[in-house]
C-alpha cells in the first residue's frame, strides 16, 4: 500500500493489514522502485480461471521488462 497521511481512514487501514502480515506500506518515493516481483508469489500451477489467466499474462509483462 502507499502511505497517505493525509487520510485517517487510509491510516486505520493500513495498521490493521500492516498488523495482519497482510501488506507492506511504502512512499510515492518508494513506488518507482519497487520490484514487482519480490512482494507477489508466484503460483506454481496452469491458471485456472480468467483472474489467473490475466494475472500471470501481466507478470509476464512486469518480468519481461525489469
């Protein structure tokens, strides 16, 4: 997630999934280097449905391109 202080909402937000494990919060700095793929879990079997499908076409993409 972005962090946007500006937003108390966004704030409750991000500390419950940041608690959770379920999120990592970085700057609008942060954002132009991230690697994709360090943060994504690559599935390990054939897509089963359209999410997948799209999801694993635009991974390709991201791969492709770093």
């Amino acid at each position: 997630m972005i962090h946007r202080p500006g937003m108390q909402e966004d704030q409750n937000t991000m500390r419950y999934l940041q608690d959770s494990g379920w999120c990592e919060v970085i700057s609008w700095e942060e954002l132009g280097h991230v690697q994709i793929n360090n943060y994504i879990k690559q599935a390990k079997h054939s897509p089963s449905n359209e999410v997948e499908t799209l999801a694993t076409a635009v991974f390709a993409v991201l791969d492709r391109n770093e």
